[in-house]
C-alpha cells in the first residue's frame, strides 16, 4: 500500500505505557497499605525493604528492557520502537475516514470521525473496562476504536495474516461498525431478538462491517493506493479471524451456534463484495438468505 510514513492524525489519541485500571495500585499501592503492620517487627521491616526494591527494580529495568517489535526485541521504548507502526495507522485511520466522509456526503448525511485509542495491555473505555487480550475493539458509547499494536503481531505471527494491508483491514473493519453507528444500523440491531448463532443478528453485522472495509479497499484501488499482493492480504486477514478457524486452533472443534464473527468463508466473500461494488447496499447482510 502506498502511503505517507510520516502521517500523523488529530483522531488518534495514545494512551500506551499507562497503566491500565487494574495494574494502577494492585502492587506498590498494596504494599503501601501494609507498611504500618509491616514495621511492627524486624521481619516485617525485611520484607518491607525486599518488595522495595522489587517495585523499583521492576519500574526500572521492565520499562526499558528489550520491547516485542515484529518478533524481535530492541532497548528502545514501545513509543519509539512502534513508531513506524503508528504513522501508518495514523494514515490508515485518517485515509479510511476520508473516503467515509466522501460516500457520507453523497449520501447527504454528515459523517462524524470516530477516534482511535492506542493502549497497551488494558485502558478504560466508554464501554468498560477494555483488554488487549480481546483484540482491537469498537466502542459505540464513546465513538472510538481501540488497538493495542501488539495485536498486529499476533495477527501475523499466530494467526499468519502477513502484510501491512492486512493490519489496515482490521482498522477498517472496526471504523465499519462507527459507520453502522451512524447509520442507524447498530441501533436496529439492538432491538432484534435473535442475535446469536451462525445466520444471527451478530454475525451479520460484523460480515457487513467487513463488507465496508471492502468498500474502502475500492476506493483505495481508485486512488491507486494498491500495490500488488494488498488484497490478497486483506482477505488472509479476513480468513484469519473467521469463527470456525478460531475455534478449531483453540478447542479443535467448530460450533457455529456460538459464532459471533462468521466464518472464514463468509467474511472473505463479504469482504470482496465490498472491494468488487464499492457500494452500500452491496453490503446488506441483513437481507442476505446466503452468508
């Protein structure tokens, strides 16, 4: 893909290297807690002096020691090892509004840009509390998008979705759920009774959210964004992340009643119809008898 490495964005805000809701105050802040009882005896204050230095040692050597960067470690900080990869989601991010904001005003509905939040390992969101472990997320509450970048290397060394426009699919993807916000999509539905299982109400809006980020992918092959094997890419993404390939790595078996994403197959087919229509009613998976 082609794109500006030194892009930055007024929509991403980067919380990484704070600490998350959960860490802030589970360890020395515990500690603190116990210093009076601690001191009463010569033990206590032994062991008051060892976790002293436990803490500090750990805030000094863990902050600066080799950070995962692409499966290799370097001494630079996150911030600085993952620049690269900021800039790039910055484009991404900013380019994926942008062509949103073109189909918006043909639509003659003003389109509102979501934000995007950098964390690393947990930070609070408008809908909670928000992991890492869960992977990148969108949150309607609050209108942002959440990623931690560590995500990105998983997905292409665990999951094996390789390429830079694979990461760009899941950021488009996940701005294709503040679309259906906006759209009235998400809302409606809300109000459905059958929202689970293989054909529900679920899977069906996550099959059109990649069906939007196909739409995207359109516009970037008219702008000629797109170099070769990018697409390809996207659709690797996109089979990577299928319901089925996910439950058969982790439990061996597959249960579509519990499918909350779709299946491999699904989310390339949908992802395609977007790229192939670059149109919004292309994406209707609401009226689709096939998945």
């Amino acid at each position: 893909m082609r794109w500006d490495s030194s892009h930055e964005s007024r929509d991403v805000i980067d919380r990484r290297g704070e600490r998350g809701p959960s860490q802030a105050g589970g360890g020395i802040g515990g500690l603190l807690f116990l210093v009076p009882w601690l001191m009463r005896s010569r033990i206590g204050r032994l062991v008051l002096v060892g976790a002293l230095i436990f803490f500090v040692g750990r805030a000094l050597v863990g902050g600066g020691a080799s950070q995962r960067l692409n499966g290799q470690t370097s001494s630079q900080s996150p911030a600085q090892a993952e620049t690269p990869e900021v800039h790039f989601v910055s484009f991404v991010l900013d380019d994926v509004q942008s062509s949103w904001d073109d189909e918006f005003h043909g639509l003659g509905v003003p389109y509102r840009h979501a934000k995007l939040v950098l964390f690393t390992d947990a930070t609070q969101t408008g809908c909670g509390f928000g992991q890492a472990a869960t992977g990148p997320f969108y949150c309607p509450a609050d209108e942002r998008v959440y990623i931690d970048l560590g995500f990105f290397h998983d997905l292409s060394n665990k999951l094996g979705a390789r390429g830079q426009f694979a990461q760009a699919y899941v950021i488009a993807h996940e701005i294709g759920h503040h679309v259906q916000k906006l759209l009235g999509i998400s809302k409606r539905v809300d109000g459905m009774r059958s929202t689970e299982g293989a054909t529900g109400a679920s899977v069906r809006l996550e099959l059109q959210a990649d069906c939007f980020a196909g739409i995207w992918a359109h516009s970037t092959q008219q702008r000629d964004l797109l170099e070769a094997g990018d697409i390809e890419s996207a659709i690797g993404a996109a089979a990577a992340v299928g319901d089925d390939r996910l439950q058969r790595q982790a439990t061996g078996t597959v249960t579509p009643d519990s499918w909350t994403h779709g299946s491999s197959e699904e989310r390339m087919r949908w992802f395609r119809r977007g790229y192939e229509s670059g149109s919004i009613p292309a994406c209707d998976t609401f009226s689709a008898n096939q998945l």
